[in-house]
C-alpha cells in the first residue's frame, strides 16, 4: 500500500547509470535556480521606495542612483560568482570557498547561514505567494497557513521526483513571469517616451530634499539589495548541470545577472517615473501594472503570473540546500544521511527535511513571515561578504596570470556586502538580532557532530598494534513467554550454533505460574536448563536486563560472549502488529546498549 503510494506520488525507481539523464540544460536550469532572484523584482524596489518615503515622495528620485548601486553590487557578485564556479566546480559556494581560504569556522558561517536561509526562502516564498492569494480571495485569509503548507508539500512531492521533472514543469510560469514584466515595462517605457504619462508626476532628478542623510541612503541601498537574495544558488548548484557544469553553469549565471538587472533597473525607474508610493494594500508592481494597462487582461496576468514566482521562488531552496548539505556531510558536520540519493536520484533526505523545517516555520510564524525577511537578507549577505573575502585571499596567496582584476572585483563585492549586512544590523538590529545567538549554536552543533564522527572513526580504525583478545566460547539466552512454536524455532536455532550453554529464561508475575511453567518445561525441553524469575512490579524488562547483566559479568572473566535469543512472531499483515505486545521490541532496545551482549530476533512468520 504504502510502496504504491510512493510510486504514484514520486515516480518508478532510477538506476544509478540514469543519473545523467536528471542533470539540467541552462534553460531549465536558469528557471529553477533563478526563481529566488527574479522574483524579488516584486519586492525589492518597493523596499528602497519604503525607506524613502520617510523624506517624502520627492525623495523618490534618490532611488536612480540607489538601483545603480544595487546593480554595481549584483555585477561584483556576478562576476565573484562566475569565478567560484570555474575555481569550485563540484559545488558548494560561499560554504567551500570561505572553508579553504579563511578557515573552518569561517566555512560554518557561511554554511550554516545558508542553510537557514534556504529554509526562509522556502517560509517566506510561499507565504508571499499565499498573501497573494488570499488579497485576491479575501475569504480563503483564514486558511493561509494551510494553503502554505499543501504548496510547501507540493514543492516538496515535485523535487523528490526529481530535478528534471521539477524544472520541466517550474520552467514555465518562472519565463511567464518574466515575460510579462517585459511586457509591462516595455509599455511603460513606450508610454514615457511617447508622453502619455505627464512628466509633472515626479521630482526631477536632482531635487533639494531636507532631512537627507547618508545613513538613510545606505539604509534604502541595503534594502533594495534584498532582491539580490538566491544570486548565489547557481554556484551551489553546479552538480545538477549537464557536462560542461561549470561552463554551462557560468553562463546560466551571467543570464540570469543579466535578466534581474533589466527587470529591476525598469521597475525602480516606472515607480520613479509614476511616482508610484508604496502602500500596505497594494504592491509597487501592481500600481503600476494598473497604472500601465488599467484592471483589464494583462493586469491580472501581471498579477498571476507574479504570485506564482513567489510561490515557486522556494524551490530555489529546494535546489540548493541538499547540495549544500551534501557538501557539508562530506566534511562530517552533518548527518551523513544527507549524502544519501532516493528512488529518483535526488538527495531525497535534504529534500524532506527541508519541507518538514519550512512547514514549521510556517506554523510558528502563522504564515505571516515578512518581519523575517531582513533575517532572511543577512543569511544571504553574510555568506556573500565570507565568499568574497575568500576569493580575495586566493588571489592574493595563488597569484594566477590575471589576478588583479579579479582581486578587484571580489574587493568591490566584499566590501559592498560587508556594507549592506552592517546596515541591516544597525537599522533593522530587532529583527536579526537572533542571528546572533543560532550562528553560534549551529557552528557548535557542527563540531560536536564532526567529533562524534571523528570519535567513531577512531575506535572502528583497525591498529597493527591492537591486541586481539579471543572469544573462548558463547552463552546464549532464550527469553521465553511461553510454549509455543515461536520459542521451539528459536531453541532450534540456538541449538544449531556451538553454544556451551543455552539458558531459557521466563518471567512470571504469579508464583503459582513460575511453577507451573517449570513443570511443563521439564516435559518438554530437558535438556535446555531453564531460570525463571518473579517480577514484583510486572516488568519483563527490569529482571531480564539485571540477569543478563549478571551471566555478562560471569562470562566476561572466561572471555565469554553472551548472546539473547529474541523470538518473535511477524504477523501476516503488517497492520496487525499493533494488536500485540511488542515485549521483543523492547527488549531488543534496552539490551542492545548493553557492552559485549550480542542481540540476535529469529522470527516466526504467520501463515494466516
């Protein structure tokens, strides 16, 4: 039932020789890697214009020169990008070139940023898309959080079948989405040039505005860099690329450079130019798609086709992170679970556990996670300002023919994204002050799980030096609840291995019962020494443990092993498990952290 389920839901089984055949052309790859970054036109202007409107609108003009510095910043981490992927291309970003040029930590940093921050993505996405929704039907608003988890769900049944049949079907409403801002800028611009829009509606560049200060300048800049946010998935993403990856990868990277600068540069500049003012009831790119075309056809198709790039914005989180993980598991300071490929090729476990973190965001937050989204910001620039820095380290020690102007480059970004995440600290420190205190809690969950990694590796690490001590003979226990077939197939199992001594070993809550049980032994199994043992409070597992413990003590001075004989009898259907005690299972927990005891279950199959 269940494996049927699995299969309608996520797709046959892949062979492992049909893994080339999941890699991403650059169209389907720029679709699913670039959704976080294209859909932040949507909001990303609005939030320069909400700085500004503080000043008045006669402010707005200051948002020409603030874009411009946006997209200086996008052009310095395009091309950091492009030189990562050609230094790193198995993958891995800011996390693997902050570890090999500025050390571990700083590695974790990054890391452990961008792992949170893929989550947010998720969160946020699709809670932003939700909104969008419920704004267009007021009366699914009480379900908002419900709506957010089945699309989370949703997202997270199409990557686990795999990232070509995700991609094949995300690609067309992410270039939808582009299409019609195209269009809607495209109009917008015609409609300026042609003076159908009176040029009286804005300040003209330039305009004397008191109050103006530099600190609230870099304020707006650090916050329209919040549409640079999922820049850096490509880099990380560089496995799901069909050969050449990295050259393919590079270029998917400079088209979608090229793609988010168009459309935020024309956004920026028809808010500019309508004077469009941000308000809580309708977005920037709604006024002036209304403002453009009226509520007729290509309005609600802006409009549509914006709500789903927002929704499907998450799944560049889903692209990432479990490449991001894997590289991080490689390194020990993650479950190696996350190395792990699923029936359809795809790192399955980063997959899930990415959706069941982003459905509790969802629930935690109420779906209602904008105050995230400066937290979500500096998750993002953090990892750029670490990975530039990294890169200049590695021009300066390696010093290649070319280097200086890619020291330059890399110089520009580090210090434009150590900029904007000092800015998002000091103007927004009460919504990402936490981060703060997760960094650090996370980078020391990294460590204690690389030393627990490295702990194991150690003592399973067989030494030429190691003393080898042999095992002088076996005791096996046979706990027993009864005289049933089950226990006769476990006593013929036992009596098959060379033992020195089989032990029965029955609990009995009545004294009455432990002598009748002991009189029907006899007959029955003579040769197989029975103890039986009287449990006061009518636990099985309290005495068992202490004599097993006890026969362990014994043995162990002989060099003796002992070994319990777990019957147990497996039901027809699997269902029916729950309409019995699951005495085996217990045991079978409590015994197997016990030293030098080896557990061992013989089943018994039902028939019927």
């Amino acid at each position: 039932m269940f494996s049927a389920i699995k299969r309608f839901l996520i797709g046959r089984p892949l062979k492992s020789t049909e893994l080339g055949e999941q890699k991403l052309n650059k169209t389907k790859a720029l679709a699913i890697l670039s959704s976080d970054a294209l859909s932040s036109v949507a909001y990303g202007p609005e939030q320069i214009l909400i700085v500004l409107v503080t000043l008045g609108t006669a402010a707005f003009w200051y948002s020409l020169p603030i874009a411009v510095g946006v997209l200086i910043l996008l052009t310095a981490l395009i091309f950091s990008y492009r030189q990562i992927i050609f230094a790193y291309p198995h993958g891995g970003g800011a996390y693997v070139v902050s570890k090999n040029n500025l050390g571990t930590n700083a590695g974790l940093v990054a890391g452990g940023s961008l792992l949170v921050d893929y989550i947010l993505t998720v969160a946020v996405s699709v809670s932003a898309g939700t909104d969008a929704i419920t704004s267009a039907f007021p009366s699914l608003h009480a379900h908002t959080v419900g709506i957010a988890i089945i699309f989370v769900i949703f997202l997270t049944i199409l990557n686990l079948r795999g990232v070509t049949e995700s991609a094949s079907i995300l690609a067309y409403p992410v270039y939808l989405f582009v299409l019609a801002l195209f269009i809607l800028i495209a109009v917008g611009l015609y409609k300026v040039a042609t003076g159908a829009v009176p040029p009286d509606l804005h300040a003209p560049i330039g305009t004397p505005i008191a109050g103006v200060s530099l600190f609230i300048l870099l304020r707006a800049f650090a916050s329209g860099s919040s549409a640079l946010t999922g820049v850096e998935a490509i880099s990380n993403a560089i496995p799901n690329f069909k050969d050449p990856a990295p050259k393919n990868a590079a270029k998917t990277l400079l088209m979608m450079g090229g793609l988010l600068a168009l459309l935020f540069t024309g956004i920026v500049y028809l808010a500019y130019y309508y004077a469009i003012v941000p308000n809580a009831e309708e977005t920037v790119v709604s006024q002036i798609a209304d403002k453009t075309f009226g509520r007729g056809f290509m309005y609600f198709f802006i409009q549509g086709t914006t709500a789903l790039i927002l929704v499907l914005a998450a799944n560049t989180g889903y692209s990432a992170f479990p490449l991001l993980a894997v590289n991080l598991a490689k390194d020990k300071f993650i479950p190696r679970m996350f190395l792990i490929r699923g029936d359809r090729l795809g790192y399955s476990n980063g997959i899930i556990i990415l959706g069941l973190a982003a459905i509790i965001l969802i629930v935690a937050f109420q779906a209602q996670t904008e105050h995230l989204i400066p937290l979500y910001a500096v998750g993002v620039f953090l990892p750029f300002t670490l990975s530039q820095s990294g890169m200049m380290v590695k021009w300066l020690k390696e010093k290649p023919e070319g280097w200086v102007p890619k020291f330059i480059i890399n110089t520009t970004g580090a210090l434009i994204s150590l900029i904007v995440t000092l800015m998002f600290f000091l103007t927004k420190f009460q919504q990402v002050w936490s981060i703060l205190i997760f960094l650090p809690i996370i980078i020391f969950l990294f460590h204690r799980i690389r030393k627990h990694y490295d702990a194991v590796g150690e003592q399973l690490r067989i030494a030429a030096e190691q003393p080898h001590v042999p095992i002088e003979g076996n005791v096996i226990i046979v706990p027993v609840a009864g005289i049933t077939q089950v226990v006769e197939n476990s006593l013929n199992y036992a009596k098959s291995l060379s033992a020195d001594q089989i032990i029965a070993v029955y609990v009995g809550f009545e004294r009455e019962e432990e002598k009748a049980f002991e009189e029907k032994w006899k007959k029955w199994q003579p040769d197989v020494r029975l103890v039986t043992l009287y449990s006061h409070y009518r636990s099985i597992i309290q005495p068992l443990t202490k004599f097993v413990d006890t026969v362990e003590h014994k043995a162990s001075q002989h060099n003796y092993r002992v070994t319990v004989i777990i019957p147990q009898f497996i039901p027809k259907r699997s269902w029916e498990n729950i309409l019995h005690n699951q005495s085996s299972l217990l045991i079978r927990s409590f015994l197997l952290y016990r030293r030098n005891v080896i557990v061992s279950t013989v089943p018994y199959h039902l028939k019927k």
